[in-house]
C-alpha cells in the first residue's frame, strides 16, 4: 500500500489540473499564436509562469485504484500488475485469464 499523504498529493494535483485547466489553455493559446504582439505573448508567459506548477497535467501520477501503487500501471484496468493478478486470479476481471502454454 503506497503512502496515504503520497495518494493525496495525487488527489490534490487533480482537482487543480481540473480547476487550472481552461485557464492555462486559453494562455497556450496566446503563447503560440504568432499573430499577436510579442509584448502581449510575453505577458502570457509570464502569467502562466505564476500559476502553481502542481495545476499542470504532466505532474499527475498514474496510480493503482486499489493500493496507490505508481509503478507497473495498466491503463485500460487502472490497476498496477500485482492487483491485477490477484483480481484475475479470483475471477474478477471478466475475460481476462492468466496464461499458460
């Protein structure tokens, strides 16, 4: 089981991703449109600059809904591997069985 404080660090830096996001899109927008003046890009810049490094998409984490785990995650389960064996193993992931040859 991963560290709670880490889970909801996680936690945090997704909900100011949701919050920031419309925001920080509209200043990209500004950023790279080459047709507006270069004071008015700077100046989007620099406000982007301000707002929390946490609210960008890249800080979040992918982690395991069962233990928190930040490694070895499967996107299309949203399971790290070891809770996806025991939960296949049990039978609890329709269609997914574990190989054998």
């Amino acid at each position: 089981m991963a560290k709670k404080s880490a889970v909801e660090k996680n936690e945090h830096r997704r909900e100011l991703v949701k919050r920031q996001a419309a925001k920080r899109q509209a200043l990209k927008a500004i950023i790279m449109d080459r047709s507006k003046e270069p004071e008015e890009r700077f100046e989007a810049t620099l406000t982007l600059a301000t707002l929390a490094r946490n609210g960008s998409k890249v800080r979040i984490r992918n982690r395991c809904h069962l233990t928190g785990r930040p490694r070895a995650y499967y996107r299309k389960f949203g399971l790290s591997r070891i809770a996806l064996r025991d939960l296949a193993s049990e039978g609890q992931i329709p269609g997914l069985v574990k190989a054998s040859w």
